[in-house]
C-alpha cells in the first residue's frame, strides 16, 4: 500500500526554512510536485529580500544609549550585519546620541554617515565594508574603515 506525502514549508523569524510531511492521500503527485515547488520559490525568494536591507541607527535606548552593538538601537531591532545596508543619520533632534563602537571588527553591506551625523570608533574597533560613503564626521576612525572590494581590502578615508 503506498501513502501520499506533501511537504510544507514555512519560514520562521531566523531566516530558516522550516519543512514537514504531511500524509494526505487526497493529494495528486502533480499537487505534490506544485506545493514542493512553491515552497522552495518562496523560500529563495525570501531569503533574498530579507538578505538585503537597510538598517538605520536610532540610538537612545536606555543604559546603552550610544552603544552600537546593543539592538534596541537599530530600526531592525537587530544589530547589523554583513547583509545590512547601514545608515547613520542626523539624530540631533530625536536621541541626539550617536553609535559608538568599542571594540571588535564588524562587517556591514555598506555604511553611509549622513550630512550632520557621527560615528565614534575606538582603537580595537574597525569596520569592514563593500561601500562606505561619509558626509558627517567619523571620529577617531583613522584607517580603521576597511573597504572590502574583488581585490585586496584597502582603507577609506573618514574625515576625522
């Protein structure tokens, strides 16, 4: 005796494709074939928006009000990373705090300081990036803005 099976798919908040069996005997192999197809379409197009996106910097949230690496502190509510197009505004008139990175090395999709924004970078941080466009002021940042490119990574220059 043969069984019908169909696969479900579902994508949960982590970006990770959730799949089940189902027995359903009412299903044709074409329905079958249909769903599975479907479900993949639908998970390699999703992925590919969500791979994608800009996250902008709010800053002011409480006890970590210019901490970059602190989630609350991003429009995602996630803390970037290297699928993010990062955005630093002017907050002076919302937060007025600006992010601060104190150590570490983060990779970001691009990152884009806004006419009258400010980035902040200690001596153990840098950033590695594919797109790095500065028209506010980026302090302390020397060489430690690395632009990541075919070639070899070579530094941005950062204003301050």
């Amino acid at each position: 005796m043969r069984s019908n099976y169909l696969f479900a798919g579902a994508f949960d908040s982590l970006r990770a494709i959730t799949l089940k069996i189902v027995n359903n005997s009412k299903f044709s192999n074409h329905m079958k074939r249909t769903a599975i197809f479907a479900v993949c379409f639908f998970a390699l197009f999703s992925i590919n928006l969500s791979a994608q996106q800009t996250n902008v910097w709010k800053g002011g949230a409480p006890g970590h009000e210019t901490d970059w690496h602190y989630y609350k502190n991003w429009s995602l509510g996630q803390t970037p990373d290297v699928f993010d197009a990062v955005v630093i505004p002017d907050v002076s008139t919302t937060t007025n705090r600006y992010p601060q990175v104190s150590s570490g090395q983060i990779e970001v999709q691009s990152l884009e300081i806004q006419s009258g924004a400010v980035l902040s970078l200690s001596r153990t941080a840098s950033i590695l990036t594919e797109n790095f466009v500065s028209n506010g002021a980026c302090e302390d940042c020397g060489l430690r803005i690395i632009l990541e490119g075919n070639d070899k990574p070579s530094t941005a220059s950062a204003g301050n």
